[in-house]
C-alpha cells in the first residue's frame, strides 16, 4: 500500500480531528466544506482506512485517526520548523553580498570606500569578498558563485556581462631588476616582442591575449616563459627569470618587491579595471546599490 502523502492533507486531517467538526476545521483552513470533505476522504482511500466516523450526532476519530494524529500534528511540526528554516535562508541568501576579485582592488582604499558608502545605505546587508583565481576572469560572475566582481576587461562572453569602469590604468612592463631592458626609465613594446612573456591560464580566454598584447603584436606569436595564476606565482617566476608581463599600475605594488621594477611601456593601450554584474541580475537592488556605490566613490576627486 502507497503511504505517500501530501502535508496539505496532513494539515487537513489535524484540523478535522482537532475540531471534530468540518465546517469550522473548514473555516479554520479558509477552504470551502465540500472541499475538505472531499480531500479527507481522499485521503482516507488512499491510506485505505477510515479515519473519522460521520454519524448524525457529529464527528469522532477512528482508531486508526486517533493513532494517526499524534504522528501528523509531528510531521507538520516538523515541517513549520523546516519552512521556517527555509525562509530564513531565503532572506539571509537575499540580504548577502558576494564581491568577487582574483586580486585586491587597492587604489587608495577603493574597497573600503564602496563598502562604507553601500553600507550606510544597506547597513542589514552582508558583504563577503570572494578571493578567484586567475584562471577565472570573471572572478565568480560565470559560475554564480560572486554576485558582483571586480574584473579586467575583456571579459569573455561580454555580452552576458554589464560593467562599470572603475579606472583606467596604463600597463608596465616587470622584469626582474637585472634584464637589460630595466636601466630604461620607458620601454617601446617593440623591444619587447622577442622576450619570453608569463602568460595567464588558457581558460582566461581573451584576458590572456590582451594581457599578452595580442592586439599589438600584429601577428607574431608570443613565446611564452611561464602560465601564472596569482600574484606569488608571478612574483616568483619574474625572480626566477622565466619571462617579463604586462601589469597594470594598480597592480605594480604586488609584485614589484625585491628583485623586481616595472617601467612605462609605450604603444599601448591602458587597461580598464571594472566593476561588473550578469545582466540577468543588473535590476536586483543590492547588485545597483553596490555599482551606485563605487560609481560615486569611482568618481571621487
């Protein structure tokens, strides 16, 4: 025999035994009498017994209902607590935050900037700052796990994106302080065609050609010295001499520590430091409030 049953003919159930009478366990329930009546007996075939004797001088549990009914006011019980937690997930998953970033903002306190404007305005919100590789350009936004992400652009598959810019940088070139190139104060990208460049994780797709200065190159391949996905990685394979890369001047401070300097890089073009969201999401309050946020603070003197 199926035992299956649905909570809303539990619910049904329990009201019946409780007021041992229809029409108020109908009312109760703002549903019509014909309609409970309907759903018990439904019920009583379903579980192939009956639960309730129907007689003239009213209405009175079985003892099959009178040994259901403990077990039903239980499961509904355990049920309430289980929406409860539910709502309450919906609501703290609804009032969270999460701001992707493979490496730290910086910029003179631009993060801590956006998140005291946003929470002024938002101050029940929780922020959490998601740390993403680099194999990840969108730092979160494709897989869902950020709601929000500082990335570099281009960012693959653009047109699922919108995105504010934050800051327009020029790129440098690091090297370790012993290359020939670094007694230069600036550096023509020509004279660096032949040297062998670190180069970003397959998967950053077009981030990684633009980081490489594809566009620049007029079809000559880059020789790439070494794959990095962080800024350690980076620092050690610049150290180590495995090549030279392209970074952003944000970004300089990160890894110009001992043994390695950056220096201007003429004939390129900046590189555009953003703010960016799914499309899909880009009317959800929190996701506006935020871009609100570090459009003001972006736009600061």
């Amino acid at each position: 025999m199926a035992m299956d049953v649905h909570v809303r003919d539990l619910r049904y159930f329990v009201a019946v035994a409780e007021e041992l009478h229809f029409t108020r366990a109908a009312e109760r329930l703002y549903v019509s009498q014909p309609a409970l009546s309907k759903q018990v007996r439904a019920l009583e075939r379903h579980l192939g017994m009956e639960l309730f004797r129907r007689d003239p001088q009213g209405v009175t549990l079985t003892e099959a209902g009178a040994a259901l009914l403990p077990h039903a006011r239980r499961v509904l019980d355990a049920w309430s607590e289980g929406s409860a937690a539910l709502q309450a997930a919906r609501v703290a998953a609804r009032s969270t935050l999460v701001v992707g970033m493979s490496t730290s903002p910086g910029r003179d306190g631009l993060l801590p900037a956006i998140r005291s404007r946003f929470t002024a305005a938002h101050p029940d919100t929780v922020l959490r700052l998601r740390q993403v590789s680099w194999e990840d350009p969108t730092a979160g936004l494709a897989d869902g796990d950020a709601d929000i992400a500082f990335v570099w652009l281009p960012l693959p598959d653009a047109e699922r994106y919108g995105w504010t810019v934050v800051a327009e940088e020029p790129r440098l070139v690091a090297l370790p302080q012993t290359h020939p190139l670094a007694s230069r104060p600036e550096i023509d990208f020509a004279d660096l065609m032949d040297e062998p460049f670190l180069a970003l994780p397959a998967g950053a797709g077009p981030l990684r050609d633009y980081w490489l200065a594809l566009e620049e190159r007029a079809g000559r391949p880059p020789r790439i010295g070494a794959e990095i996905a962080g800024t350690e990685e980076t620092y050690e394979a610049l150290v180590a001499g495995l090549g030279v890369c392209l970074v952003a001047t944000g970004n300089a401070p990160l890894i110009t520590l001992g043994g390695v300097v950056t220096r201007p890089v003429l004939g390129l073009a900046p590189s555009r430091f953003a703010l960016a969201w799914r499309r899909e999401d880009a009317r959800r309050p929190l996701v506006r409030a935020y871009a609100e946020a570090c459009r003001r603070v972006a736009g600061e003197p």
